[in-house]
C-alpha cells in the first residue's frame, strides 16, 4: 500500500466544493471585527473567537508595531536558550496577577500549551483523565503519554457520575491529571467545575482547566471558569490561549511557582520551539490592560450573546444553550449544514459549518459566536436571515 493512496482517495472536499457548498479556507482580505470582507464583499462576522473586538483595536495594533520597531519580527530562539525578551516576563507576571496564581509561563501557540505542560507531568505509571469531548490539542497531548508508558482514561462529556466511575477504578497511590476544557469550544457549555473538584480531592488529582474560551467572557472581570465558580483556589493550572480575547497568538499555564519551575525545564514544546514573537506578545498585553481597564466589554459580549439565544430560541430553531460566547444552531444533517452555511454565506454572514466526524452525525450545526462589538443592526440582519432560510429549507415555521 503506497502511504500516500489515502489522499488520493479523499475526495469529499473537492465533492462539497463541485456543489458549491464548501465552507472552509475562505480568505479574509480586511478584518474591522465585527465586518470582514471575503471575495470582495462586505460580511457580518458571527464565527470569530475575537470575542472582545480587540484584533482592531489601536492600542494593540500600536503595541504590536512599537514591538517590531524595538525588537525586530522574531526572537530566533527558544525561551530556553536566547529567545526570553524581558516583553515574555513582563507579560508572564501580568497574567500571574490577573489570575490570582504564583507564576505564569508562556508558549508560542495555545495548541502547543497543552502539549509542552501534559506529556511532561504525566509520565510512566501516571494517569490522566479527561473529558470524551475536550479540544484536539488535549487528545493529542495525552496520547502523547501514552509514548511515555502512562495511562490515558476519558469519561463521557460533561459526565460526572461517569468521571467518577472511571476514577474509582485507579489505583489510589498513582499520581493522576484531570483535564477538562473550562468552555467547551464546539458546544459552548461550562464544565460542571464544582463536582468536578470534589471528584479530583476524593481521588487524589491534579486539576488542569483550559479556558481557551473562558478567559475574558465568564468569571470576575473574564478570570475564568475557577473564578465563575469561586473555585480559583481548588484548580492546580489553567491554560489558555492569546488567540481569541487576547487578540493576538500564543498560549499560557499559570500554577503554582514549582510547577510551572519544572515545566519549564523539562518541556519539549518549551525547549525546542521558538517563542513568542515581540508583536504577538505586545498584542496580548495590550489585550490584557484593556480587558482590565474595560469590564464592560464582557457584559457587551454576553449580552450580545444572551439576545441571539433568546432570538433562535424564540424562532424555533434548536440551540445549545449557554452562558457565554458560543451559540451552536444544531441541523442534525450534514448537506443541510452545508446548504444553509451557503444562503447565509450569499446572504452577507459568515458562521462556522460543524460536520461529522467533528461531531456526532445528529449534532451536525452552525456554530455562531459573537463579539462585544458586535451591534444590534449585526444581530438582527443575522436572526432575520437565519429565520428566512430556516423556513426556506422546512427547518422552522
């Protein structure tokens, strides 16, 4: 079998874009936030994580240009080695304070944050213990422990009768992570922390949160989903990324200052990588004064959020429903997922198509996610259009 006769073999992309349907890889040519302009045309925006509007903001594109001017593009380095600028600590202690934690350290995408922290705690005899539905970057670092003689577990989504199942199971002297996403990226739902934490203490683990979606929309002043809680003082580490209310590219663990120590000399994905460039950490911390500065944008955000909820709902389309920036329309089929992305697409709205096997092939949807600035004219021309196709194609009436 030649290695490569998987690819010949793949054709449903080239199928999907013959009909016209295709909704990925669609160039955006100029970027005001809440509009963007693909193939020439002016679109509303309702699939971006840039849930602040901050990727436009002046003081961001100002702290990004000045970090070019100071320290050049790159820092063609690892932080291990000569790519530490004092920006990386500056901003690593800004976070640490932000997130009430001893110390932060910072990576250079947040896919990779959670490869450079979970393969290198969890090593030969450790477990690691994770939600069925949490980010790809978590599935691929713990099978990456797997390399490393440790034991992979999962427990069913958001289940925590089925989390303790599995954790009763484990030897009691063996050193376990549990992992779980904080905002779930697909569904939009808040992992039920609370039971959580009581499981991981009974049991004897380590809780690592990601709040790639949790930062900046829920929680006091967007800490999170252990501020959400009230539980900042019971999660071990929380990770996140720069690429979604941080406007910028790169990602996080914040956590107790030994810990975070021993990541940082031992991580692979720390060590033998380059760190974050000068603009894209100035972009984060510019991100992060204003987000202090400005609280007000959370509300803008949710409340956005709770009105197109309430709109769908109202309509009779069927939703995840949530608490913070993410609103799946769920169509069950995939075609009419890729029908009803095209009118939207035609109609001047951009959302993202969510197919199998990304999801179960009955929860086939748009996912629509919303931004503090996006405005009610945004909102409405967006329902009023989900309304006019949703009749068009028999979903609603």
């Amino acid at each position: 079998m030649d290695l490569f006769q998987k690819c010949y073999n793949f054709k449903r992309a080239d199928e999907v874009k013959a009909m016209g349907f295709y909704p990925y890889f669609r160039a955006i040519e100029a970027n005001e936030g809440p509009v963007v302009q693909i193939e020439g045309r002016k679109i509303i925006m309702a699939g971006s994580n840039n849930y602040l509007g901050l990727t436009a903001h002046p003081k961001v594109k100002e702290a990004a240009i000045k970090a070019i001017q100071d320290y050049g593009t790159g820092c063609s380095g690892s932080r291990y080695l000569t790519g530490t600028l004092d920006l990386h600590n500056k901003l690593e202690e800004k976070l640490a304070d932000y997130f009430e934690k001893e110390t932060v350290l910072l990576f250079s995408t947040g896919y990779q944050t959670a490869q450079g922290i979970i393969p290198t705690l969890v090593q030969r005899g450790d477990f690691v213990i994770s939600d069925k539905d949490n980010h790809a970057c978590i599935v691929a670092a713990n099978l990456m422990t797997k390399g490393q003689f440790a034991e992979f577990k999962r427990y069913e989504h958001n289940d925590m009768d089925s989390l303790e199942q599995v954790m009763a199971k484990l030897p009691a002297d063996a050193a376990k992570l549990l992992v779980t996403d904080g905002v779930f990226s697909t569904t939009g739902e808040i992992v039920n922390l609370p039971r959580l934490v009581e499981i991981a203490k009974k049991y004897n683990a380590r809780i690592l949160v990601d709040d790639a979606h949790s930062t900046g929309v829920i929680g006091k002043g967007g800490r999170g989903t252990a501020s959400h809680f009230g539980l900042n003082d019971q999660v071990d580490m929380t990770m996140g990324t720069f690429s979604k209310t941080f406007a910028s590219l790169g990602g996080f663990v914040a956590g107790e200052r030994a810990v975070i120590n021993y990541i940082k000399h031992h991580s692979p994905a720390l060590i033998f990588s380059a760190s974050p460039t000068p603009a894209s950490v100035a972009a984060a911390d510019a991100a992060l004064d204003i987000l202090i500065a400005e609280p007000e944008r959370i509300t803008s955000l949710i409340a956005n959020a709770d009105y197109m909820r309430t709109g769908f709902k109202n309509m009779g389309f069927r939703i995840i429903d949530g608490q913070c920036a993410i609103v799946p329309v769920i169509l069950g089929d995939d075609m009419l997922v890729f029908q009803f992305w095209r009118k939207l697409y035609d109609a001047g709205i951009f959302v993202n198509a969510f197919i199998s096997p990304g999801v179960p092939a009955n929860m086939a949807m748009l996912r629509t996610s919303y931004m503090a600035t996006h405005e009610k004219q945004h909102l409405d021309k967006i329902l009023e259009t989900f309304g006019e196709i949703g009749k068009e194609l028999g979903i609603i009436s």
